[in-house]
C-alpha cells in the first residue's frame, strides 16, 4: 500500500468515475462525450482522471486555460483538447506546439490568431463559441460567424453555445433553453462543422436536442448541476473527503469552543479535533453547522471552523479514539453528501470539489486499491 499523510485526503474513485461515463454515453446516445476537466477536473485530479477516461475511449477533452492543457498533453493526453478560455498572442507558439484546439468568440480574436497562423504557414484547429442568451464570450451574429469561417489561418472544426439556465425545469428556462439551441442550429447548421451544446443540465434534462458531442461536467463526478433535482441515472460520487480523530478530550458545561467564542457548551461533553480547516478547503462558513460521520455517527461542527482544524461533539460515538477515520464528504449519509453540504452553505458542489486544497493529497483508487497517491508541488505534479 503506498504511504501518505493521514490527516485530511481526497480519495478518487476510478471505478465511479467510469461508472459515471458509461451512464452518460448512454444517454447521449451516438454523440461523443467531450469531458470537462477544468480545474484540476473540478478538483479530483486532472491527470489521474483524462488517463482513466481516455483508456475508456474518451477523444475530446476541455480546459479552462492553456496550461491545464499543457499538463494534459505532459501527461498522455493524446485526444482533442479544447480551451474554452482566452489565450494571449504571447502564447500562440505554444497552442501550435502543443496541438491545443482553441475557442474563438469574437472576430478581432479570431483574426489576431488566423494572422499568427498565417504567418507561420498553418491553420490552427478553433470551435467557434456563439452567445445565445449566457452573455459571456461569443460572437452575436451569423455575420460575425461566417467572417470567421472565412479566415485563411483558421481550420474551424465545430460550434458550441453553453446554455444558462439547461439544469432547470421551470417552464420559462426551459423555453428560454429551446431559444438558445435554436439560435445555435440557425447560425452553426449545414456549414460542416460539429455542433455541441449540451452541458451536464442538457445531457440531462434535454436528451432531445441535436448536435455531435455532448459536454459532460459535474455529473461525470456524479453530483447533481442544480440540487436537488435529480439526473436521469444513478451517479456514483467520485471523490470522498477523509480526515482522521487527532485529539480527544472531555469539556465541562460552560466551556468555550473555538475562535470568537461562539460555542458554549451546554453540558459535559466529548469533543474531538479533526485535522481540517478553510485552508483545506472544508469552508468556514460551516461552522456550527456541517456535520462529519465517525464510527457511523453524525458528529456536528461546534464552533467556528479554523485554518487547519475543525472541532466536532463526538459525545455519541462509543468508543472513539484517536486515528478513527472521519468522512467529511461522503456518500455514507446526506449529511455528508457533497451537494447537500453546497446547499447549507448556499453554494454548489462545483465550488466544494475545486475548493479541496492542493495540500490534500488525491489518493486514487482503482478496483479497491490504491493506484496513486498525488502529492501536489512535492512529486513534481
């Protein structure tokens, strides 16, 4: 078994990540899947999680930036990948070095890039974004997108919208949903290029709407785009956050927890010290209000979350002593689930899962075992 450091650690697991895949190239029927991996993929590691799905048949791959791409193709990554993200003229060498496929959202982009490519004797491979309804990046008009298919540097391979409101059922967005789909298919139809517009709310909730690939996000790391609705198949959470007990001790009533003094304990109780904090990406606004599951027992967070400790009431759990694991983020209980967690805080579970500090080490699990354990900035990554 390889050795790391118990205190705090995100295990991923490969088997529910595939699982996951599986489910959702079944529902997209015969597009391909393009996975999102943005963010050190939402934060379970970008690395361990491209290789897994490209030995699954994953082609198509996406990015927020250049140098997540980069690290992709340092690392195996042979498909398509595509940065959704804006990329500085300094920088074109290295989308032409390293075969990255760029989204272009305005003309004056567009030209800027078919201009380097011009001058260096090369097309560089674009997806055209079109805005049509998110107002972020995207060209507005069929004029604007005809202009840059006709640039001489550019090999246009597809084009894609991202919808605003896909992962939800209200009568309204779900019209207002169907108008950007549409808007899509009138500008991007019948000009040779593949079509994408499905995210994980569209893969879900919009199996019926056309294109070529489909955009997995959130669900392939099996959490809900807008809880509580549900998706369509049975996900399977990919990442589970442990800590460990580090201390014990009994505290008279009366007692005072943690900074600001917000807890007082109204008894005699059993509390212990978990080492994990804001610094890991366990939010303080949690504090006497998230919930952590040992030895089967819901303990409460009592007191303010700190930098790289949490206190929790353990006066329940029989039994308890120092090292006993501790789920912070499971599937073991709803208490623990990463998307219930998002909901008391008013916040997603995207925001929980890239928030897992790079300090937390991704042990990676694959058929039970551990296949890696990434130790950011310590073993090169």
């Amino acid at each position: 078994m390889k050795k790391f450091l118990k205190r705090a650690w995100a295990e991923i697991d490969i088997d529910a990540l595939i699982h996951n895949y599986n489910c959702i190239k079944e529902l997209a029927g015969n597009k391909e899947v393009l996975a999102v991996v943005k963010a050190n993929a939402y934060g379970h590691d970008d690395k361990s999680v491209c290789n897994a799905l490209q030995d699954a048949g994953v082609k198509y791959f996406s990015v927020s930036n250049l140098w997540e791409a980069e690290h992709l193709r340092r690392n195996g990554i042979t498909g398509v990948i595509l940065t959704f993200g804006y990329t500085d003229e300094d920088y074109f060498d290295e989308l032409l070095e390293y075969d990255i496929t760029q989204t272009v959202g305005s003309v004056e982009y567009a030209t800027a890039l078919s201009d380097y490519a011009v001058s260096k004797g090369v097309k560089m491979p674009v997806h055209i974004k079109v805005n049509t309804g998110m107002t972020r990046v995207g060209v507005d008009t069929e004029e604007e997108f005809d202009r840059i298919l006709a640039l001489p540097g550019l090999s246009c391979k597809a084009a894609y919208t991202h919808f605003a409101v896909a992962d939800s059922l209200d009568e309204d967005d779900v019209s207002y949903t169907d108008r950007q789909e549409e808007k899509l298919l009138m500008m991007a139809k019948d000009k040779g290029l593949l079509i994408h517009s499905q995210n994980s709310g569209g893969i879900s909730y919009h199996k019926e709407y056309g294109g070529d690939i489909v955009r997995a996000g959130i669900i392939l790391y099996g959490h809900c785009p807008n809880y509580p609705l549900q998706v369509p198949f049975t996900m399977k959470p990919v990442m589970t956050v442990k800590s460990v007990v580090s201390q014990l001790k009994v505290i008279e009533k009366g007692t005072q927890v943690s900074y600001g003094r917000t807890f007082t304990a109204d008894r005699t109780m059993k509390i212990a010290v978990i080492p994990i904090g804001y610094a890991d990406g366990y939010f303080r606004d949690f504090s006497s209000k998230g919930k952590m599951l040992i030895n089967g027992v819901l303990c409460p967070v009592i007191g303010r979350v700190c930098m790289d400790q949490t206190i929790v009431d353990v006066t329940e759990v029989k039994d308890i002593k120092t090292n006993d694991i501790v789920y912070v983020y499971s599937d073991k209980a709803k208490e623990t689930d990463i998307d219930y967690n998002a909901s008391i805080i008013n916040t997603i579970g995207y925001e929980l899962t890239c928030a897992v500090a790079l300090r937390i080490p991704r042990v990676v699990i694959k058929n039970g075992e551990i296949k890696e354990v990434v130790r950011y900035g310590l073993s090169g990554e």
